[in-house]
C-alpha cells in the first residue's frame, strides 16, 4: 500500500502578461497585470480584456494524486480572456513559466497540468516536462527569475468573442518520497497578438528564401540524391531548437516544416504545434497500409471536417510518397539517404509505393533535416549519423524543433520489412520500428496550395505567419 506524505509545494505569483501586436511595424505594448480584477489593452481596435475569475493557485501540503483525483477535487486558476473588437480576430499563447526557488525545486517531471476551454471538462493531464518549451521569452515578464517557459494552450478568439480557461496544476502520483519537503513557483502569461495586419506582398516561398538568416532556415541541396529529378530541386527547411516558424492555421498554431520537394512540385509544408492526440494506435488490426490505417482514416473522414473552409480550401492534394523495398534500418541510413528512401519504388506485403490525399505525418527525413546541432556535434555530423543512433547526441536531438521529448510519435512512411510497423520517432529520439497497434501521439500534416500569402506576423511565438 502506498504510503501517504505530504509535499511543500506551493504556485505563487500568477501573472497575466498582455503582449499586443497591430501592423506591420510590430508596435509593441506591454502591460503587467498581478492580482487585479479587469485589465484591458488596446491598440486602435484591437482590445484584450484580461480578468481573472479565482485566487491563485496555491498547494501546501498537499500529496500526489491521480489524473482522475486532480480534475474532481483541485480548484482551477481561472481566467477569461475578451476580444472587444468587431473586425479583428485575436490569436493567443498561455505560457507557465517555473521560477527559480530557494531550496530544492520539485522537478517539472513529476508536476502535471491541465487547462480546459469554455467549460470543458479536462480527463487527464500532462506532465510538464513533456509540453512544448517556449524559447521566444523576450516578452515574458515574471516576479522572480525565470528558469523555464512551457506552453500549455494555444488558440484563437473570433471578433467580439472571449474564451474562458481554467488550470489545473498538481503533483504526478507517481511522484516517489524523494519529492518531500520541495518546492515549485510559476507563474501564468497570457499572449495576444491580431491575426488580420496589412498584406505583405510576398508569397510564403518567397518569404522562406527571404528570412534564412535571422529565422533558422536551412538550405538543402539534393543534386547527388538517387531520386526522381522532381526530388532533385533546392529545398529550404526550418531546423533548430526553436525557429521562427509558426504560424497561424485552421485558428491554432501549426509550424512551417519547410519549402518541400513533391510529384505536384514544390509546396510549403506544415505540422501542428502540438500532438493531435497522446495516444493512438496507426491500425488497430496490426498492419502497414497506410492507405488502410486508422489514423489516415480519422484525418480523411473526420479530422478535415473540423477545419474552418478558408483553411482547408489551402490544403492541397498531394502524392506522398511511401518507400521503397530497401531494408531501411538494416542499412541504418542516414538523413539524406532517408530522403532516398522515402522516395523510392516498390512495396512490401500490403504496402504501397504512393497514396494521394490531403492530409498525413512528418517522415524521418523531415524530422532529421530539423536538427541543427550544436557546439559538440555539428549539424553535418548530425545528418550523417543514423536516425536509429542519435539517442546518444543530444546536441542533435534537442536542437530539433520536431523533437517531442518524452513521447513516440507515429511518423510515414510504413515499415519495409515487416508487415504489421510503422516508423516512430521513439521519446529517446531514435528512429524505431514499432507494431502499428500501439498507441503512440499524433502531429498531422499538410501541404499548402501554390500562390499563397503571408498577411502578417513574423514567425514568433508570439506574433505568427498568417496567409491567405
């Protein structure tokens, strides 16, 4: 029977930072709200109103629990966020920031949190360890010393429209007595940013080539590959930790993979920010057909559904290539012979060599052209290494933006030599073969038709891509 003890832990200093972007010129308006009822900024039209509805967080004494214990006895922080505005839409980014503390501080792994929209009743939480770090944090004002900034929610609120969010944090139950007597402190901040600004007249291919030096993009030259000359073009892809790559799709925030080689042409890619789902199972029935999967089923038949009609008139049908007969992890390949893979001929049991269609997952060449390495391992190194062998460079894995740390994530295309995988990007960052029944987390993503513009933002967290 476990045994009960009781835990310092204490949440302090919820704040609510008001960071406001209008136009083209990114003016910038910032405003500290800490412990007030209503707070409003504004810009021309576009006004925020901030209020929060509860006390902050505070837990002493108290113990881990479980998920299901967290969402029936915990009082949530809660806050509403109100978009006055009548012709401008408002995006949005909830940060928890954890704060350096005197004594010892309890890990952000064994902390976990959960934020539930208009009412919503949340059924599990995440730890914090495992959400996405926010490195863009010129902006983010705390009252201590920031040690790191997570994000936990991201969204958008429609002309005249508010959100309410309510946030639960608490102790992980499997949390063990090494955590007695310690501490943790963060603080909440809140972003806002408009999403309509003056056009800039550039299309996104054009923006990608432009901004490479100051946004993290990569040049990728496929002259030498073994492929099919329409795979042979220029590529330009975004790698780092953290790039200027976001940008605003189907209202939430997706990232640009890059300008990417295809059969139609080349075509901007892009990913969601977050996991679609934590766990889900490629094909339940244990096979390797993509075209037969049940993720590829959910995003076709139920997913897109979901999507507003301005953005999945974006989308575009594309031939996504699925493999060839080579062995791939047999031959541990690196990333550019991965590219090669990826578009090669041939298939394997019930396999298939393309499948046409509007929406898929990132490839192990996308994933590992992300890197870009550090002051002990190069970028060069890290493309030369086997995908199945970088769990040991963390300078490789942990400068890769597509890196989910802590969670498998279902990637394309399906195993070669065996008829039940999928290839996964194990928590380690290895490339795996796992048998598709699994249940792993899921990023969807899509290809964006030629022609389209950026209407504003500058790829930050805080003030995304948006297109038309």
């Amino acid at each position: 029977m476990r045994n009960k003890y009781k835990i310092a832990l204490l949440v302090i200093g919820i704040m609510i930072l008001a960071t406001s972007y209008m136009g083209v010129s990114y003016s910038l308006w910032v405003r500290t709200i800490e412990g007030k009822e209503t707070n409003t900024i504004q810009t021309g039209c576009f006004t925020i109103t901030f209020e929060e509805l509860s006390k902050s967080i505070s837990l002493r004494n108290t113990y881990p629990i479980s998920d299901l214990q967290a969402m029936s006895n915990l009082k949530p922080y809660t806050l509403k966020v109100t978009n006055s505005c009548d012709t401008t839409d408002a995006g949005y980014a909830i940060t928890l920031n954890t704060l350096q503390i005197a004594g010892t501080k309890l890990e952000d792994g064994k902390v976990k949190v959960a934020v539930a929209t208009n009412g919503d009743k949340p059924t599990a939480g995440s730890l914090l360890s495992d959400m996405s770090v926010n490195n863009d944090v010129a902006n983010i004002e705390v009252s201590g010393t920031l040690d790191t900034s997570y994000i936990i929610n991201t969204g958008y609120i429609e002309k005249g429209g508010f959100k309410t969010f309510d946030i639960f944090i608490w102790v992980d139950e499997n949390a063990g007595n090494e955590v007695m007597n310690q501490g943790f402190e963060a603080s909440i901040v809140v972003t806002t940013y408009a999403t309509k600004v003056s056009e800039i007249e550039a299309t996104v291919q054009s923006e990608v080539s432009a901004v490479a030096e100051e946004s993290g993009i990569t040049e990728i030259s496929h002259e030498n590959d073994n492929v099919e000359d329409a795979f042979k073009q220029t590529e330009y892809r975004y790698s780092g930790k953290n790039p200027n790559n976001y940008i605003l799709f189907n209202k939430e925030l997706w990232r640009i993979i890059g300008l990417v080689n295809t059969p139609e042409g080349q075509r901007i890619k892009l990913v969601r920010n977050n996991v679609l789902r934590e766990a889900t199972a490629m094909n339940t029935t244990s096979k390797n057909n993509w075209s037969e999967s049940d993720i590829q089923n959910y995003y076709t038949n139920n997913y897109l559904s979901t999507f507003n009609k301005e953005s999945l008139e974006l989308i575009d049908t594309i031939t996504w290539k699925m493999g060839s007969t080579t062995n791939y992890l047999g031959n541990k390949g690196t990333v550019p012979k991965w590219y090669e893979y990826e578009r090669g001929t041939g298939t394997y049991n019930t396999n298939i060599t393309s499948w046409s269609g509007k929406i898929g997952l990132i490839t192990p060449s996308d994933y590992g052209y992300a890197t870009s390495g550090g002051t002990t391992v190069n970028r060069s190194t890290c493309l030369n290494t086997s995908l199945t062998e970088l769990a040991g460079l963390s300078d490789c894995i942990n400068n890769n933006w597509l890196y989910t740390p802590n969670k498998t994530q279902w990637i394309l295309p399906a195993s070669m030599t065996n008829g039940t995988n999928y290839f996964a990007i194990a928590a380690n960052g290895n490339l795996e073969e796992q048998d598709s029944s699994m249940a792993y987390a899921d990023r969807p993503t899509v290809y964006l038709k030629e022609g389209i513009l950026v209407q504003g933002g500058n790829g930050s967290l805080g003030n995304p891509y948006t297109i038309e």
